[in-house]
C-alpha cells in the first residue's frame, strides 16, 4: 500500500491529501487516471495540499527556532530577511512543480537528465545534493534534540538521551506502518492551539514593558544586516520558507497529490495540454495560500523573539533553548502559559520531524534509484527501501544529536546548508524554464520577473552572507 498523507496540518484549514484510491502507483503515469481540473475557486481548494506539507516541516525548525533566535540576537533590524525569505522563493517552487506536473518525474529524476558531468550513473547535482543532506543530518537531528528535551522537561526521570531514543524510533515506526492520519489529526489541534496560542501572546505583548511600536517594526525594513547575525541570518534565511531541499520534496507531494496522473501522459493534443494547465493553476494556488499562512505565522515568532527576547538580552541556545523561548509566553500570559507552550513545541518540532522523515525516505531512495541501486518507480522496491529508511535514518539524526548536544546551533548550521541547496535550485530552475518548458507552457512576462527576482535575491544574500561571514 502506497504511503501517502490522508489529511494535513495546517493552523487555518483541513485539507483534504488523500491520493484516489485508483491510483495505485502515483509515479507510473498512466492514462487511465485523466481528470479535468476543477476552474472554480472552492472546486480548487478541494484539491489543495502539497504546499501545506512543506509548512509542516517549516513550524518547528524554521519558526519556532530559528525565527526566533534570530529576533533574539538582532532585535527588529532582521525582520525584512524573514519576511523575504517566506515570499521569494515561492517562484522557485513554481517553476519545480509545474516540471513535475509536466513530465510526472520527481526533482531528482529530472536533476538527472541535466547535461554536465556525470559521475558513474548520477549526474553531478545529484551527487552534490547527497552530500549535501547528509551535512543536513545537523538540522534534523537539532530537531529530534528539540522534542529530546521538552520530553525531559515533562518527565525529567527520562534523559534527555533516552528521549531522543524514544522520539527516533516513534517517528520511525510511524513513518514505516504509514499512521499518518491520526499524527496529522492530533497535529491540526495542536498547531491550532499552538497558533492561536502565539498570536493571543502577541497581542498581550501590548500591555507589557515589551510592548511593540510601529516605529520598531518599521526598523525591521530598512534592509540592514548587523554582523553579529550574519550567520544566524543566512540559516534563517534558507529554512524560514521553503528550504532548497523542501523545494525538491515538494515534486513528490504534487506527484503523490495526483496533479500529474489526472494530467496524464503528454500525447500532444489539445485536451493534455488544458488539463496540465488547469492543474498547474490547481498547483500555483496551493503554494500560494500556503505562503501566505506560513509568512503570517513566521512574522507572529519573529516579533515575538525580537520583542521579549533580544530586549531580555537572552538567545536560545543549547539544553535551555526551550526554557529560554518558552519566556515570549509567560512574560505575555503568565507562568501558566509555560506548560501549554511546551506541549504545544512537542507537537510543533515532532510534526516537523515527522513531515521532515516522510520526505527525506522518498528522497534518498530517489538518490539510490538515479544512481542505480533500486528502481524508484518500481512500487515495491520504493516502499521498502523507504522502510528502511524510516529507522536508519532518524538514528543518524539521533547520534548526532547526542554527539553535539547544540540543538539551536545545529539548527541554524542546517539552514545554511539549506541555503546552499538554493543555489543548486536556482541553476536547476534556470534549466527548467529555458530549455525544457514547452512553449504552451512559458511563463507570463510576470511570471519570468518574478522567477528572476527570486534568483538574483537569493544570490545577493547568499553572496553577500558570504562575504559577511570570511
């Protein structure tokens, strides 16, 4: 039975993921499974998805940490780089979505038919984007330390170690039996509750010492980057958003959604090239709504770490990092709020993990499969090499976790990592647009400004963090 998500998290809407059950092997195109995309608004949101599942995977490493760590050290100034962050890439996104849609090829199978280098069977980009996730393994597993310690926190008479053995394994076993609906059931309610619990101490915040001023957050857009948060700035900046690596497993969330086999086989005629259209649209409308969710939610956390935390001159860093962050509640809403929002972190980073673990499976045994270890379209093959996968990796992400004991740091490391991987997506993106996108399907001259935006942005930030940083 195919893995696939049945409903999705998300703080505002419940969507609807479930894969129709006639398809029985979403990567093996088919002509049997064609169906008219939906022209009407609420038709469309029906059909939403993919985009949201990469929010999942954003909430715990992206906002909730390094959002808010990095309000803590600069303060306001940073706010524009966050907020930056959540919006440019979504072009980039785009671009990968409509490719998959297009030819029913993951990122990874069409990373592999770029000219260049070769090295055996991989091409050079999948070569490189194996290296680099498994440098990630510091993100994931600062995650893991995440949950680690809230655990411990709760239930001191466990470890921080033996929590971190208990999270590996439960995110494993549920990512091997495939028990995605009641996770990301019991997640909606608690990111709801997380969410709402956020935004009720963002608005508290205005009958406090800490409380905001326009002027304040008016400073956050005057486009300055003190040195001191370069590096804190730059891993934000590749994980608040969709991540180079989210981009990527963003293909195989469309593909498992049904966006490409309701297009079907590319046979040239009229009706293929108007139900890819409609999908694509289907698809665009996706990324964007989850945009604008997950840029709302980043900008609640950021101002809250700038507010509380950079004024109380503290940063999350190591065991105490959620002691620390857990201060933006109760300085708002009372020592009372601090046992809520420990529960609601649990949820916010095991989700994260969860939704993390779905997708690095599917990715590495793509890697495997390019390079010519197994046959990822072949089903069996697929479901149990991402078996496999389900325990050996978050054992990886454990060990390392317990080797550098940095969550916050490893973290942030990750998201730099990540902002890496965004400048392999942009050459990728490039090839995409230019040299494999039939004419029918060439972007509007909005669409071309708005690709190319997102390129030179993340460029001059990635330079200029570079520079920065030697």
């Amino acid at each position: 039975m195919e893995l696939v998500f049945h409903s999705l998290q998300c703080p505002t809407l419940l969507i609807n993921l479930e894969v129709v059950s006639h398809i029985e092997n979403p990567y093996l195109l088919s002509s049997d499974n064609i169906l008219d995309a939906p022209t009407s608004f609420w038709g469309k949101l029906k059909h939403l998805g993919p985009g949201f599942i990469l929010s999942a995977s954003i909430v715990g490493s992206g906002e909730l940490i390094a959002t808010t760590t990095l309000g803590a050290k600069a303060g306001f100034v940073t706010l524009w780089i966050i907020l930056v962050s959540c919006v440019v890439k979504v072009a980039l996104q785009l671009e990968f979505g409509k490719h998959a849609i297009l030819n029913g090829e993951t990122a990874i199978a069409s990373f592999n038919k770029l000219p260049g280098p070769r090295f055996g069977k991989g091409h050079w980009t999948i070569w490189t984007i194996l290296i680099l996730m498994i440098v990630k393994f510091t993100q994931v597993g600062g995650i893991i330390g995440g949950v680690a310690i809230a655990g411990n926190i709760f239930l001191p008479q466990l470890s921080v170690t033996t929590w971190a053995a208990v999270v590996a394994l439960s995110v494993a076993l549920l990512v091997f039996k495939g028990y995605y609906q009641l996770i990301e059931k019991m997640s909606i309610v608690m990111i709801a509750l997380f969410t709402l619990l956020t935004f009720t101490s963002l608005y508290f915040l205005q009958d406090t010492s800490y409380a905001l001023t326009w002027a304040e957050i008016s400073s956050g857009f005057r486009f300055e980057l003190p040195a001191a948060a370069v590096a804190v700035a730059i891993g934000a900046f590749g994980i608040t958003g969709v991540g180079g690596d989210e981009i990527i497993h963003y293909t195989y969330w469309c593909i498992e959604k049904g966006y490409a086999q309701y297009t079907g086989v590319n046979d040239g005629t009229e009706e293929w090239e108007r139900r890819a259209k409609g999908w694509i649209n289907v698809m665009k409308l996706d990324a964007i709504i989850a945009m604008i969710v997950y840029t709302v939610m980043t900008g609640a956390f950021y101002l809250l770490g700038a507010a509380v935390l950079h004024e109380a001159g503290t940063v999350p860093e190591g065991y105490g990092m959620l002691e620390t962050l857990s201060s933006i509640y109760t300085e708002t809403l009372g020592e009372g709020a601090k046992t809520v929002f420990l529960a609601g972190a649990v949820i916010v980073l095991f989700s994260t993990l969860f939704s993390a673990l779905a997708a690095w499976t599917r990715q590495y045994t793509d890697m495997f499969s390019q390079v010519g270890f197994i046959d990822f379209v072949n089903q069996e093959q697929r479901m149990r090499t991402i078996g496999i996968l389900s325990f050996v990796l978050p054992a990886g992400w454990m060990l390392l976790f317990l080797f550098v004991k940095l969550p916050v740091a490893m973290v942030i490391f990750g998201g730099i990592i990540t902002s890496v991987i965004l400048l392999l997506i942009i050459y990728v993106a490039f090839e995409f647009r230019y040299r494999q996108t039939p004419e029918a399907f060439k972007p509007t001259m909005s669409g071309d400004i708005s690709l190319w935006i997102s390129m030179i942005v993340i460029l001059m930030i990635a330079v200029y963090g570079i520079v920065k940083i030697i």
